[in-house]
C-alpha cells in the first residue's frame, strides 16, 4: 500500500512536470507572434515599408518628393525575384537607403500567396503600362509615374545595388 502510494506521487510529479513543460513551449510560440509581418525587429534596424497599393505609394512620393521604386515579382515561385529580396532588399544597406530616398512599391504577381481581385488588376495594369517582360524588373519612376530608369537584379550584394540605383536616379 505504501509503494503504490510513491509510485502513484512519481505519475503525479511527472504529470506537472510535462504540463509545465507544455505551457512553457506554448509560452515561446506566442511570444514569436507579437511581431507583425514587415516590421523590422532589430534594435536600430529601420522599418522599411513596401506599398501594396499603388495610389498610396504616389502619394506618399508626391508628399516627400522621392521616386518610387518598383518590384516587379514573382515572391513565391521566381528564383532571381527571392535572390534579389534575400541579397539586397532585406539587407540594411539597401533598407537604409531606402528609407531615406524611395518610396517602395511591391507589383507581386505569386502563385500561391493570396491577392484581392484589386491589387491583381492594378499589377497587371503597372506591369502593361511600364511594357515588363520578365521578373524580377525594377523600375524607377517618379511621383507622377514618369519613367526614370529600368533595371533588374544585380550580383554584388545590398551596397552596390544602392550605388547602382544612385547612378540611375542622377542620370
């Protein structure tokens, strides 16, 4: 009778024992889900923001009288448009420059990730008006949608990329 008093204490130990271990495991998941999409998490790292909605994006360059940068993509299923985003537009060099002289416009055009009717009509329309042929294209334009230069992905990293677009912005 004494025994299977320990050995029914050792299954209630380990009962707690596991729960404990399962709400500190939930615990770290939903602390990892305080971060919303897009937001920069590092300390100092700017918050760049990629428009989605291409009458927004030209009035926030009119506003600040910066060029729009944009991103013709294929985000889900284009090697050389997940090279560009992974090389350059997630880098800090590239995030910095950018927060301070463009406005970035996404004109995505995936295969699995969800858009609205609205924004697949208006990047079709964009990618018709500014003739793109491929992905990934970037295009620099100005607030009124002027074109000022055409380029794509570039080898060399986040820091030539930005010298790169410098060039192509004081032509």
């Amino acid at each position: 009778m004494i025994r299977d008093g320990l050995l029914g204490m050792e299954n209630v130990r380990w009962i707690i024992m596991k729960n404990y271990l399962y709400l500190m495991i939930v615990a770290v998941l939903l602390a990892g889900c305080n971060v919303k999409e897009g937001e920069a998490v590092a300390a100092g790292e700017s918050k760049v923001e990629w428009f989605t909605d291409f009458d927004a994006a030209q009035k926030v360059a009119a506003k600040g009288g910066r060029p729009i940068l944009i991103d013709f993509s294929g985000s889900d299923w284009c090697g050389w448009c997940i090279r560009l985003d992974k090389e350059i537009f997630s880098k800090p060099e590239f995030k910095k420059y950018a927060d301070e002289n463009l406005v970035l416009f996404l004109a995505d055009f995936p295969n699995r990730k969800k858009q609205s009717d609205k924004v697949k009509k208006q990047n079709q329309k964009l990618s018709e008006k500014y003739r793109v042929k491929g992905f990934p294209t970037v295009i620099l334009i100005d607030s009124k949608g002027k074109l000022i230069a055409r380029t794509g992905y570039r080898a060399g990293g986040a820091e030539e990329y930005v010298k790169h677009l410098k060039k192509l912005l004081k032509k």
